[in-house]
C-alpha cells in the first residue's frame, strides 16, 4: 500500500483538524473492534465488523476498499505477518496469538490512518515484550518529532530502542505521508542516522508505524501479493499513529481513549 504523490505538502492548522477528525474516527474503529478480538473469531468477522461500524455507524468510507487490488477493510496481521494481513474465513484467532489492526477512513476527503496490536487470550511473555517495545519504540520516534529535527533523527529513535532489545526494524515498509492523499511524501523509515533525512517543518503531516521483528528484519511477500511475513517467520509487531508537526514539536491525531501522548 504505498502509491505516492510527488509533493510535500504542508497542512494548514484548519487542514490539521480536518484530518485530525478523520484520524480520531479511524481510532474509534480500532477501540470499538477491541473486545471482538477473541480465540474463536476469524479475521473475516473482525473485517466485517469494523466495515458495518464504518460505513453505518460512522457514515464514512472505509479507506482499504477499492485500493488497488484490495478488497478488505482492515489489514489484519496475525504474528509472523508483517502488515497487509487480508482477511479470511480461514484465519481464525487462537488463544495466544498477537494481531495487529489497521484501518483506514476517509472523512470530507481527509484520511485517517492508525493500527493498533491486540493480544488474544494469554500470550506468551515473548509475544508481549515485542508488542510493549514495538509500542515504546514508537513512542520514541514521536517524541523525537520538532521543527528543525531531521527524518534521521526519528528513524534513529526507533531503531535504537528496538536493537537495544535484541529485535530488528523492518527496511522494506515505512510511515507516511498522508492527508487527502493516502500515501504520499514524506517517506518515513523507521531506521536512520541522527541529523540526516528530511528537516522537519510545521505542518507536516506523516504516520510513524515501526515495524519490529522478533528475529532477523528480512520479509518476503505471499503469493496473493498483499500479505508480508518474516523471513524467519518469527513474531513481528507494529504499531501506527498520524502525527502533525506543530511549532514547538508534534501533535497525534489518532490517540486511543486514555492514552497520554
């Protein structure tokens, strides 16, 4: 999922709340799909749910349909699976399994964009110190967002918390740009040297989404071309929030409910 425009583009404080509404909507989605994640369920019912919330409840379109070949309307990557997990009938969750949502919407023709991991029942200790250091890694790359920093400088964030744990950063997918374009620059890699990369300016609008692998950073797509799993097929985690750039450092458009930037 990574068609681009050419321009980089700064958002206007007015342009911000518009995605920011869209962005809270996404967040809603992800919040309410949180307690159907259960051993038990497949990962079609989850999608149909999330769509009948989106598009009834919401009234708002679901991003994923329709983009390229897509048909879904969350990616739901179930522990190898990188991202791009489509959903199926046949995926059905069991207890110990980690899964990652991702949703997207579109609201007045401004996207919103985030995901999110879910433990279903009792994962194991491993499972869950790869999703709290996948979410604290974020964190990081966040709180390395200002005007004057550079991409480098959030990259290297990221990067450096997750190595220090022994995991290592997917190269071949990264954050975004995005407003009322899905994908579009900046690039946003999820490794970097400090002081290299794009300046960061106001009004930048972009998704930090790490990518973290429990072993090896390597991938390989599956045949229906969508779904991207680990190499070594060891656990991987993943979480993504929008970001604005704001003139004394970042703002997130898609926290959760009770969730402290």
């Amino acid at each position: 999922m990574r068609k681009r425009s050419n321009a980089l583009l700064i958002k206007s404080p007015e342009q911000i709340e518009l995605a920011r509404i869209a962005g809270q909507l996404a967040a809603d989605v992800l919040t309410m799909i949180g307690p159907h994640v259960q051993a038990g369920v497949s990962t079609e019912d989850l999608d149909r749910l999330c769509h009948d919330y989106i598009v009834k409840e919401q009234q708002v379109i679901p991003a994923n349909v329709g983009y390229g070949s897509y048909t879904k309307t969350i990616c739901a990557s179930v522990n190898e699976v990188v991202c791009h997990g489509i959903p199926s009938p046949r995926k059905i969750l069991k207890d110990g399994d980690i899964i990652n949502i991702d949703v997207a919407v579109i609201k007045d023709g401004w996207f919103g964009d985030t995901s999110r991991m879910y433990y279903v029942g009792q994962p194991s200790k491993a499972a869950r110190k790869l999703c709290d250091v996948t979410y604290d890694a974020m964190w990081a790359g966040i709180r390395a967002v200002k005007p004057g920093a550079t991409l480098g400088d959030v990259g290297h964030a990221i990067q450096r918390l997750a190595e220090q744990h022994g995991y290592s950063i997917v190269r071949d997918y990264c954050g975004h740009g995005i407003g009322m374009v899905y994908h579009e620059d900046p690039q946003v890699l999820h490794y970097g040297r400090p002081g290299h990369g794009l300046e960061l300016r106001p009004g930048m609008l972009f998704t930090i989404e790490p990518m973290i692998n429990a072993g090896k950073h390597h991938t390989r797509v599956l045949g229906d071309e969508w779904t991207v799993v680990t190499q070594d097929r060891s656990l991987s985690a993943q979480w993504e929030h929008m970001i604005a750039v704001t003139d004394t450092g970042y703002d997130v458009l898609t926290l959760a409910p009770g969730e402290q930037a």
